[in-house]
C-alpha cells in the first residue's frame, strides 16, 4: 500500500459522495412535493373563492417565507460581525503588549533575526489557533445560551 490511509480517505469520500447523492434525490422530492401542494392549494381556493383570490392568498403565503428568510439572514449576519469585532479586540491588546515586544525583539537579536522568522510564523499560527477556538467556544455558548431561552 503506497499511502498508509488511503482506505480510509477512500471510504469517507464514498460516504460522503453517497449522502451527496441522497441529499440532492430528497431535495428534488420535497421541491415537486411542495409544487404539487401550491397547486392543490391553488386549485382549492380557485374552487371556493376563484382565481384572483388564489393568487392573492399564494403570494402572501410566499411573501411571508421571504419575509422569515431575510429576518434570519440578517440575524446571522450581524451575528458574524458582532463575532468578528470580539476576536478583533480580543488579539488587539496582546500585540500592543510592550513586554511582548520586547521579547520579541530580544529573540529576534538572540537567535539572528533569519533564524527567528520561522519561529514567529509559527508561534503567530499557534497564538491564532488558540484565539480561533476561544472565541469558537464563546460562540457556541452564547448560541447555547440563546438556545435555552423561550
């Protein structure tokens, strides 16, 4: 075997190409279904009340979707940026630090300032790691708390 995991990459894309598959199979259903219950619906109030009224209660009905969905679209979005702004002033304070500077400067003259380079990409990657999972976790325990709520 050339790659040691390669059965299981193998095996998860398979899964995954598999419930792609599914998925898009159970999409289409529920958009004829959908289709199929407008015109039902269509057809019912046609019946009772006539034409005009039909359309007239359908685009209200599809109003009102879209109403929801530009409500929920904006909520996440401003969600995101009041995330973004946290992790902005959270890593903000750390860089103006001057004893992190100073130590950064110190081990830039230490080690030879080529030498320290890959150093600081490193540690720099390490510092966003650990800042992305601290303000992921605060994230989801917000997202946890408003859950809770009734």
């Amino acid at each position: 075997m050339l790659f040691p995991g390669w059965t299981e990459v193998k095996v998860r894309f398979d899964a995954g190409m598999k419930a792609l598959i599914w998925s898009m199979i159970a999409t289409t259903a529920a958009v004829v279904a959908v289709g199929l219950l407008c015109a039902a619906l269509f057809i019912a109030i046609d019946e009772r009340f006539g034409p005009i009224w039909a359309c007239i209660v359908l685009a209200g009905v599809f109003l009102f979707v879209v109403c929801i969905a530009t409500a929920a679209i904006v909520s996440i979005r401003r969600r995101r940026e009041r995330m973004l702004a946290v992790r902005k002033q959270s890593a903000a304070p750390l860089l103006r630090d001057p004893a992190v500077l100073s130590l950064a400067l110190q081990m830039g003259r230490t080690l030879g300032f080529k030498r320290a380079i890959p150093l600081v990409l490193v540690g720099a990657f390490l510092v966003g790691m650990v800042l992305s999972r601290a303000a992921s976790r605060d994230s989801d325990a917000s997202q946890s708390d408003s859950d809770d709520r009734p």
